[in-house]
C-alpha cells in the first residue's frame, strides 16, 4: 500500500491537525502549517520540550516511527493543546532538518558531535532548531528549558556545555541561514542546505533535474496541511464546506480532488461530530485522487489489494454509491479492523475486507473476475517525507531496489483479475522513477493485453492542466511532487485491459 490515508505506515499517513502554537518557522524553515494535536487536557506531567526530547531520542535508537510515537504520547501526556502542538513541531522539524543543524552544531561543539550522548545531541538539536527556524519562541525560552532539561538529566557539566554552545549559536545566528550554505557539487548544496542524504538527492537531480530536485526536498521540509475527503454519499462537498466555515475553521474546496477539502483552524478533525457520523474522512489530496482515478461505477465488482487502513477502499465505494462490491484486502489480520471502522464509521455496506498476500489474490478470486483492481503498491514512500521525516534518514538504495521487484510481482500476479476491458491501477506515494513510470514501462512491455488509459475525470485533468502538470500529450499516467500543490508526492497509471 502506498501514503496519503490516515494513520499508514510506511512513509505513509496524515493526522489531525491545528495551527503550530509559536507562530511560522523562521525565514530558513518555509512556512507555517499544520501538525497534529493532542487530546483534551489531562494532567501535566512533562514539559513539551521534554516529551519532544524523549520521542527523538527512542526515534534515534529504536528506528521508531516519529509520528506513531508522538500519537501514544500526546494522548497520555496531558498537554494542552498549544504545547502538544509545540511539541509536534519540535519533533517533525526537528527529524527533519538534522543534517543541517548538525552543520551548524558543529561548529560550537569542541569535541565533536559524535562523542555526545544520544540525549545530549538530541537537545542540541532540538534547541538549534527552535533558534534558528522558529520565529516567536524567545530565545531565552530555548536556551533555559534546555538548560534546566540538562540539568536533571545530566550534570553540571553537560548544563554548562548546553547553554555555551546555544548561546554562541544565538549569537551567530546572522551567520546561520541556508542561503550560506555552499559545497563543492550542486547534490551536495541540496542535500545539506535542505537536509537530505546526498545519494537521494543525486536520484533526484538525475531524474528531474537540479531546480526541480531542491523544489522536491523544499517541500519536503514544509508542514503538511489538513485535509479531508466528504463522503458524498451522505451530503455534497459544498455543503460540508458552509458547515466549516460557519463553525470558524479555514475552509477551502481541494484545487484537485473532486470530494476534497482543505482545512485550517479547525482543530484536531477526528475528534468532531462529523468525522465520527461518517461526514468525512482524514486524506491527502493526492491519495484522493486515486480512487477517482479507478473511477467505478455502480454495481462494480472491485478488488483494493493493499487496502489498510481503507482510505481508498471506502472512498470507491462512496463513489459506488453503496452498490456493487469493493473487496479491501491486507496482509496483516489486525488491520482489518482498520478497515471495517472505517467502513462502519461511514455507514458503507458494500465493502468486504479480507486478509491475506496480495501475491496470492489469484488464488482467492478467479481469473479476470474484476471490473477494476487497485494496487496501491508498498513503496519507498519518499512522497511522504513531510509526515514522516526520518524516513530520508532511514531507507536506503537497496531498498527501492528490492521494493521495486516486489512491486513486479505484485503487479504480475493481480493484473490477472482484470477482466477484459476493465482497468488496472496503479499508484504509490513516491517519486521514484524505478517505482513508477520504469515499473509500468517494464510491464506493458510484457503485457501488451493492457494499455495506459487517459480517460481520467475531466474536472481533475483540467486541474492538473491549468496547473501545468500535465500536458496535451498526457497518456494515463502522473507523477505528481509535493510542490505542485502542497499535497504529497504520488504516482498514479491507469491502464486498461484490451483483450
């Protein structure tokens, strides 16, 4: 399965979010956005800094998802909504410019950053990042909090070395920006004036060349915005869009989804009425995309191969209009309760979540016995850096390498379902070429019984097209990057089966 539904893993997953409590990053950091937030206040038991401390550090040397440790320790931690917000911020910001602020940590610290204690280099960061890229934390608020948080964590000392080597950084900070930041190759000022690993970044240039590339990890670095998908089998967009903004939230009709919405000021959007009655769904506009894209019809017979946590099982069959089936398959058992929640929560009667190897579809079902098969593909998930930023520091080249023969597979096995005439689609949240359009390349080149298919929506291609996404020689197949519209980085092909 690939990003852009709420609570994936994998480089995959939005969340609820608000506004971040201390105003827009500093000029290096981009704009402002939206991260998630926390529960209703219970008892205050730590400071946001240190609960943004401890996530970085069990992210450092456990390998845990940042986003899925921030969810459990906000709901425990009785923040207020303004901290858990601060505390978001210092975690996501943090993970993801940490190559740059070990740059410039390096520079005040004697003895080298690698002799640190894991805590000790987490704090530096934490607290670089809050002087150099946050514009209304004080910086006294920074410097302090971290004092005190080494104080009793650590000794005298380590509180000392603490305070001296912010306040030099504070003192440097005119010296300090991105813009400063040259080496010796044009990769190599990308990755480090944006925080990436060279060898991602050198993938980059070569497939989209150096100006597209650094727009690629710019946005990268910018906050993701709410956005959410109205099940319009219960009530139209429009309708759903007035409701917002009656009740004071930001609200603005998606420039690329048909049934999307984006939302800010609206505070945490899973904790209202109308996400628990099945109003709306949590989804990136770009994951929206993709059941349109499938485009079923009424009385469909329809198979998700990768389908947790139903994002896009439920959204076709919101376009089926409750009629016909939408088979969500997943290969692991306790994420079929993901599916039939949502499914339930938005009064769906037409989906079947199943269990199982997606490579062994062609065993449950029988061939060519489906008008339309999704394989939203495991993948690299580059495209969702921004939700889950460790995973630039995480994944490897190898990785792509033996995701992509997986993908082949998967690819080999379920096209089988397709009846003739019927449509394959396939679609991951990355922007690697290897993953994308050489994948589909390498297969029609083995399956000339299919074909891409730009019969897509019109009211999406005009959008893509204003936009100059897509051209007069668009063929069914996009590649959609982050700076296009704000959205995540995604890859759709629709392909048709000829014969």
């Amino acid at each position: 399965m690939s990003g852009g539904d709420n609570g994936r893993s994998a480089g995959k997953g939005s969340s609820p979010s608000g506004k971040a409590p201390h105003g827009n990053r500093r000029h290096p950091g981009g704009r402002g956005g939206s991260r998630p937030q926390a529960e209703a206040p219970k008892r205050k038991s730590v400071t946001p800094r240190e609960l943004a401390l401890n996530i970085l550090v069990k992210v450092a040397e456990s390998g845990a998802y940042s986003n899925i440790q921030l969810n459990r320790s906000l709901q425990d931690s009785g923040l207020s909504r303004q901290d858990a917000g601060l505390a978001t911020e210092l975690v996501y910001g943090t993970i993801s410019r940490q190559a740059t602020l070990d740059h410039w940590l390096s520079k005040f610290v004697a003895k080298g950053l690698h002799k640190l204690d894991k805590w000790v280099h987490q704090l530096l960061r934490m607290s670089a990042y809050q002087l150099l890229f946050l514009d209304r934390i004080p910086t006294h608020a920074a410097v302090n909090e971290a004092v005190a948080i080494a104080k009793r964590r650590g000794h005298t000392g380590i509180s000392g070395m603490v305070n001296g080597v912010l306040r030099s950084m504070d003192r440097s900070r005119a010296e300090l920006v991105l813009s400063a930041i040259q080496e010796k190759t044009p990769v190599a000022t990308i990755a480090l004036r944006h925080s990436y690993p060279e060898w991602l970044v050198a993938r980059w240039v070569a497939a989209y060349g150096a100006e597209t590339a650094e727009a690629i990890c710019a946005a990268g670095n910018e906050q993701p915005h709410a956005s959410i998908r109205v099940n319009t089998v219960l009530a139209g967009r429009d309708e759903r869009l007035q409701e917002l903004r009656d009740q004071g939230a930001h609200a603005e009709a998606s420039a690329i989804a048909p049934s999307g919405i984006v939302v800010s000021g609206g505070g945490n959007l899973a904790d209202t009425d109308a996400f628990r009655q099945g109003l709306w769904s949590l989804q990136d506009e770009s994951s929206m995309l993709v059941a349109e894209v499938v485009a079923p019809k009424p009385g469909m017979k329809v198979l998700d191969c990768c389908a947790a946590p139903g994002g896009k099982s439920s959204h076709m069959a919101e376009l089926m209009e409750g009629k016909g089936k939408v088979w969500a398959n997943d290969l692991h058992a306790h994420k079929r309760e993901l599916i039939t929640a949502q499914t339930e929560r938005l009064k769906l009667r037409n989906v079947e979540a199943v269990v199982g190897d997606a490579l062994a579809l062609p065993e449950r079902f029988a061939p060519e016995s489906m008008d339309a098969v999704l394989l939203d593909a495991p993948c690299s998930g580059f495209g969702v850096i921004r939700r889950k930023p460790e995973i630039k520091w995480t994944k490897t080249e190898g990785d792509i390498t033996e995701i992509a023969a997986l993908q082949r597979q998967l690819l080999e096995r379920v096209s089988g379902l397709v009846r003739p005439g019927g449509t394959l689609v396939y679609s991951t949240c990355t922007m690697e070429r290897e993953e994308n359009e050489r994948q589909i390349e390498a297969f029609l080149g083995e399956h000339p019984e299919f074909r891409l298919d730009a019969d897509w929506p019109e009211a999406i291609l005009r959008s893509l097209q204003s936009a100059g996404v897509v051209g007069d020689d668009f063929d069914g197949q996009l590649q959609l990057l982050p700076q296009h519209f704000g959205s995540d980085g995604f890859y759709i092909a629709r392909m048709v089966k000829v014969r």
